[in-house]
C-alpha cells in the first residue's frame, strides 16, 4: 500500500512529460492546411446563399486552426468577406476573367506571423496559360495559383498550389493535369516540398486523377494516423452521405502528413457549402 503513491506520481509525471511532448511537436513545425471549395455567391442558394453561410464557413476555417486554407469559387465579395474575417492571413490569387479581380479566385491564405511569401504566381488552364481564356472543351476559365512560402518556426521553404479542374470539359481536365504537372517542374526547380490542393471535378480512379499520383501522393494514403471522416466531399448543402470525393490534397515526398480528415461539421440541416473541407495536418521534412 506504501508504494501507491509514488506509483500515482510517476504515473502523473508520465502524463505531464507525454503532455509537453506532444505540446513541442505540434509547435515544432506541424501546421493545418484546408483545402475548401466554399461556392460561389448566387441568390439561386436561397437559404444557403452566401450572406447567410459565410459567418459559418470563416467558424470552420477557424475552429479548426488553418493555418493554409485554399478556397476554390470565391467571387471578389466573398474574397473581401473572407479578407475581413481573417486579419491575421495574407491570401494571393487573381480573378480567373480578368487576372485581377473579375470571376472566380483560387487564392491561398496563409498566417501573416507564420509564413512568410517568397514568390507567387497563377497561370490559367488553357493553350495559353500566361493569358486569361478558356481551355480546350472548357467551359469556364480555369486557373492554378501557387506561392513559395518560408516557414518562419522551422525556417524551411515549401510550395503551395491550389487549383479548380473544369466540370464539363473531359479534354480540359486530362490536359489540365498535365499541364500542371509540367508547371510544377518549371516552378519546383529546386525540389522543394510541395503541396497541390484542389476541386478536381474528378474522382480517385479516373485517369487525369492517376497521372497526379504518378508524380506526387494523396495526403489521404499518407496519414500517419487513420483518416477521419466521411470519403466523399462534394453532392450538395443537404446533410447526408456524400457520393464523391473530387476535393484532394496531395503533397510531395518531402512532406510527412501526420493527420487527414474530411470536415463534415453542419447545423444539422445543411453543410457551409456544397462541398466539404479537407484537412491535412502536415509537417515539412
């Protein structure tokens, strides 16, 4: 009997040194990246317009402690919206009509305190892709936004690129992910980690979706630990089990990822968006 307590307080310094130690590796270098398509703003939505879900998507956002979030869809108000309910990030992306502010962003955003940007860049999905237009059978313009980050706790550099796949154009799609593939290795010269989010209106089997994971890897089959929530991201606001998965985020093999999850998170009735998040907790090697 003389023995529990010193049995207690090993087993107190246990929990407090396994408790400091996994305090120093989420502060060590790991961070939260989401990839979100958070659809556009249209009165067609009615009660799931845009006004009326944009408080619930920035809560996600921020519930879940993004530190990247990439956001396919978003019109130059929801831009100012999300611009104002994240004073601590900066985000890069151009409207996808114009290269400026007209049509859809594909923008990233980033903690202003903990990355900071080296370079960044977009580039259009199309025969052209230094010039605003659709591609092939697309039917609407297509973009891909990227940015060098350096990492202000670890002070290594790293990729980040977010894109949105046509969803008509079966010819735009195939050629949409070549055509990124080959800017990766134009702008990764120097085989840095890397991380490629998107909306590809694809799923896993298809065959623009394998020619991706020729090059780089589902941050899904990567997880160190089993991935949460449900397998499809995208079939609507209504509450219930998703068909498809379309939204990925895939990564190099210089990026470890220690968790995955597709967000489900809802009022019970309907979801923030048409799609849902996905989140990849990921720590550059």
């Amino acid at each position: 009997m003389k023995k529990l307590p010193l049995i207690f307080i090993l087993m107190l310094y246990s929990l407090i040194f396994c408790s400091a130690v996994f305090g120093q590796e989420k502060g060590s270098g790991s961070f939260n990246v989401i990839n979100y398509n958070i659809r556009l703003n249209t009165p067609a939505d009615s009660v799931n317009a845009w006004p009326l879900r944009k408080d619930k998507v920035a809560g996600l956002l921020k519930f879940h402690q993004a530190d990247i979030f990439n956001i396919q869809e978003a019109l130059p108000e929801q831009m100012d919206d999300l611009t104002a309910f994240f004073p601590d990030f900066y985000h890069v992306g151009v409207g996808r009509d114009d290269g400026v502010r007209l049509g859809e962003h594909m923008a990233i955003f980033f903690r202003k305190n903990r990355f900071e940007r080296i370079a960044d860049g977009t580039f259009w999905l199309n025969e052209t892709p230094d010039k605003p237009g659709l591609g092939w059978d697309a039917a609407c313009n297509r973009t891909v936004t990227w940015i060098k980050l350096k990492d202000n706790t670890t002070k290594k550099s790293f990729y980040v690129f977010n894109t949105h796949f046509d969803h008509k154009g079966k010819l735009a799609r195939q050629e949409s992910a070549k055509l990124i593939l080959k800017y990766i290795k134009e702008i990764n010269k120097e085989n840095l980690p890397l991380i490629l989010t998107g909306d590809l209106n694809l799923v896993k089997s298809s065959e623009p979706v394998k020619s991706i994971l020729k090059e780089l890897d589902d941050a899904y089959d990567k997880s160190l630990t089993p991935p949460y929530g449900p397998a499809g991201t995208s079939g609507g606001f209504k509450v219930r089990v998703l068909p498809n998965k379309i939204d990925f985020i895939f990564i190099n093999n210089k990026v470890t990822v220690l968790r995955h999850g597709v967000l489900s998170d809802s009022n019970g009735l309907f979801y923030p968006s048409d799609h849902l998040p996905v989140l990849a907790e990921i720590m550059i090697n």
